[in-house]
C-alpha cells in the first residue's frame, strides 16, 4: 500500500489556493494537521468498489509533482505517484591538535629523519656556548683592538673526517676520479655539495650534490639536461605486476645510483 504524506510543500498548497481547493489534511507544520490529533493518523482505508462512489466528477485538477486534486463529496482530495525526496544529513567534524613542539618543528628535517648534530642542542645551549666563546678567546691587540676567534661548530668540524673518507671510498672504488690542474679548466663545471647526516639509516652521512647551483648570468646543470620521462608513473604497474605472483622477492643495490658511470666527455660537468 503506498500512503501519500501529508501536504507539507508550500508550493504545492499555494498552488491548491490558485485554484480555490481546500484540503482538509493538509499540514499546518510538521507536527500538527487542521483535523488531526496525530500528524499521520488514519481514519479509513476506501477500496476500489468504494471510491467511485464517492467522486463527485466534475473537476479533475492535474498539480505539479504529478499528483491530481479530485473533488469527491467528503471534500477535495489529492491523488497520485508524489515525487519522494530523502533527507540526507551530513556531519562536518573539525578537529584542532594543539602541538606543544616547538614552531620551528615545522620546518624541521627532523621529521624525515635528516637532523645536523649541531640541531640536537637547544637553543639557549647554543647561545650560552658561544658567549663562553666568546669570554674565553677575546684579546685586544697593541693597537687596544679587540681581536675575537669565530665560534666554529665544534659538532661540524668533528665530522670533517667522516665526510672527507666517503669521498676516498668512492675514489678507490673508482666512482669518482681526483680533478687534475683546475686552474686550466675554465670550461668546465663542478657541482657544489654538503654533507646530510641521518642516524637512522645504514649510510649515517653522504654527500649532496646542487645541480641548481649556478654563476649570474649562467645556467645551471639542470637547465642544461633534459629532463626524460617521468618513471614514477610506471609505479603502480609495477607494484600490479609483483602482486600478480604467488612469491615476491626484494631486493637492495647498494649504491645504485653510484653504479651508473659517466662518459669521458661528460665527467668535467
């Protein structure tokens, strides 16, 4: 059996008003009717054998929303397929996390596991160090200048060591090749780079290298390459394929992008 509800589109009882139809269930607001102690009350259910009898006949008013306003002598009635509309709710949740760290977290390569051992010192132990510093090498000259020492990072310099035997590492493993007479290779071009220290890989230091690096009014090593196609789009085939088979085996190449070499006419750049 399929109930029409109760007339509650404002749309629709103007409409019934334009054509001066008075519907006695129609409500009033969604809890109360004109005739009704409960806004879904039935009083009688009228068959088929039963209806007819009671249409009057003599207007028959098509609505919108496919329904039809019938005359009948209990009063006008609405008949019809009523178009449904379900109420749908949504629920916006906004949650605000307060961290305690500090702002420059933030920006922090901490959170990738990158962090220079100097950083690992607070900020005040930082300073309290270098006026301590400062205190301990000041002098003044013959002239009454005064004469201070740089406050070197003590941290850094340690590491000197450890960065300089990754680089007799690579060049006894012919990786790289020590440059000959510098000052007679104006067209040639050497990239820039500094140590990144990471306590939670296998490799705790490694060097990087700045192919943006470049001299005013030059252009760098990457302005001068191509860039060649994007290999990271072919990741999710390859991920499907490996899942396609029973087994999977991985594995690591050490130092994989070191065990590509470089043509002769290449290397000065």
């Amino acid at each position: 059996m399929y109930t029409i509800p109760k007339l509650k589109d404002s749309e629709l009882i103007n409409e019934l008003k334009e054509y001066g139809i008075f519907v006695s269930d129609a409500s009033v607001n969604e809890n109360c009717c004109l005739f009704e102690r409960e806004p879904n009350e039935i009083h009688m259910l009228l068959g088929a054998d039963i209806i007819g009898n009671l249409l009057i006949g003599d207007e028959v008013k098509h609505l919108k929303g496919g329904l039809v306003a019938v005359n009948t002598h209990l009063g006008w009635t609405v008949m019809g397929k009523m178009k449904m509309e379900k109420e749908r709710h949504s629920n916006v949740l906004l949650s605000l996390h307060v961290s305690d760290n500090c702002i420059k977290d933030l920006w922090s390569l901490d959170v990738l596991g990158i962090k220079d051992p100097f950083e690992k010192k607070t900020r005040i132990e930082l300073e309290e160090a270098a006026k301590d510093h400062f205190a301990r090498h000041v002098t003044r000259d013959a002239d009454g200048r005064y004469v201070v020492s740089l406050p070197w990072i003590q941290e850094r310099s340690k590491n000197l060591g450890k960065y300089e035997a990754v680089f007799h590492s690579w060049q006894n493993e012919d990786i790289i090749e020590e440059v000959q007479n510098v000052a007679d290779k104006k067209n040639e071009h050497y990239l820039p780079h500094h140590p990144v220290y990471k306590d939670n890989s296998t490799t705790k230091i490694r060097p990087v290298f700045d192919g943006s690096a470049k001299e005013k009014n030059s252009s760098s090593i990457n302005e001068c390459l191509e860039k060649g196609p994007n290999m990271v789009e072919l990741i999710p085939t390859i991920v499907n394929k490996f899942r396609l088979r029973k087994f999977g085996i991985t594995a690591d190449i050490e130092k994989a992008f070191l065990q590509i070499g470089l043509q002769e006419k290449d290397r000065p750049f």
